[in-house]
C-alpha cells in the first residue's frame, strides 16, 4: 500500500525529515510517534499528497480520492451544520446512499442531535468527532490519522479506540500521537521520529 524510500523534508535551511523508509502493507497500521516539532504531520501531509518531499519518493496505492486524513484542524465549515458539512463532502466524493452514510456516522459518532447545529457553537471535542465522521464518509482505503484523540473527552477516546479497532486489518492506517502505547495492540509498524 504505501512505500518511502528516503524522504527529507526541508524548509528553507531547516530539515524536519531525514531519510524515512518504511512499507506498509495494505490493512497494516503504522503508529508515528515522536516529539514535537519531529516531523509527524510533515509526514503525513506528505503520505495525504498535500506537499511534496524535498528528496526520496513515497508510493501509495491508493487514489487521492480514497485517501481520509484527518488533520490538526477540523477541515470543516464553521458557518455550515454538521449535516450541511457531510453533505458538502458527500456530493465532492460522489458518496453513494450519502444521507444514510451520514446519518450513520453522526448517530454513531454521537452528533446526531447536534445535526443541524453551526460548527462554530460545537465544542473543540466536537468538531474533532465531526472531522472523524469527515475522514470516514468516503470510505477511505487509506486512513491518514494526525493525533486523533486530540480535544476528546474519555467518551470520545473510547469512540476512536472503537472505530480504530474494528477498521484496524480492513483499512490502512497511519496514525500520529504523543501517546503510541494507546495504539500499540493495533500497530502491525511503528515509526519513531526524532
């Protein structure tokens, strides 16, 4: 599924990745740990097709259109409801049967009663579940994850650790965290950077 064979990263003089190579097989599930500023979500905006390296060559076996990142930032509408934002990504992904999809990604997620709310009165663990219901709408064969246990509640880890556990094996993942034992009973690779 995915293949890096000596990827750098610079911007300008400073080198956020130095010469990562791994192979992730499809279903595998690689955690990426390291501290801040080590080059995780560089990584994995790289492994999303949202910046090139600088050096080595990563191959993905998988379309930009079947890949689910879920970044820092929610990647949402603020002024739209969570329904109106799962629609808007519904109809740019061509998502058959999308108002079922997103009805049952909202109930599941815990949202539904907050459907027709603007996102700009959700709370930040929220927006997170309404960004996770985002990543998955499409579903993606290829899930590229930075920190996504960000701003949840113990509710909302529980969720993730869930969802986590039943694509984990069906669904490729690459997952960012400052805590890598949370995902270490899925990990089938880990990626430590420095």
């Amino acid at each position: 599924m995915i293949r890096a064979r000596g990827l750098e990263k610079r911007y300008g003089r400073r080198r956020v990745l130095r010469g990562i190579s791994f192979e992730l097989p499809a279903g595998g599930f690689l955690v990426v740990s390291g501290a801040n500023g080590s080059g995780k979500t560089t990584l994995l905006r790289i492994l999303a097709g949202l910046v090139a390296p600088t050096r080595g060559t990563v191959d993905i076996e998988a379309g930009r259109g079947r890949i689910g990142l879920l970044a820092h930032e929610p990647l949402v509408y603020r002024e739209l409801s969570a329904l109106e934002n799962l629609d808007l990504y519904g109809r740019l992904y061509r998502v058959s049967e999308r108002r079922e999809r997103i009805g049952m990604l909202l109930e599941r997620f815990g949202l539904w009663e907050a459907r027709n709310e603007r996102v700009a009165a959700y709370s930040r663990g929220m927006a997170q579940r309404l960004a996770l219901c985002r990543t998955l709408l499409h579903d993606p064969d290829l899930l590229v994850l930075d920190e996504p246990f960000s701003a949840l509640d113990e509710a909302g880890v529980a969720l993730v650790d869930r969802e986590l556990a039943e694509l984990a094996g069906l669904r490729t993942v690459v997952a960012s965290t400052h805590e890598p034992d949370r995902l270490a009973a899925l990990a089938t690779a880990e990626l430590a950077l420095t």
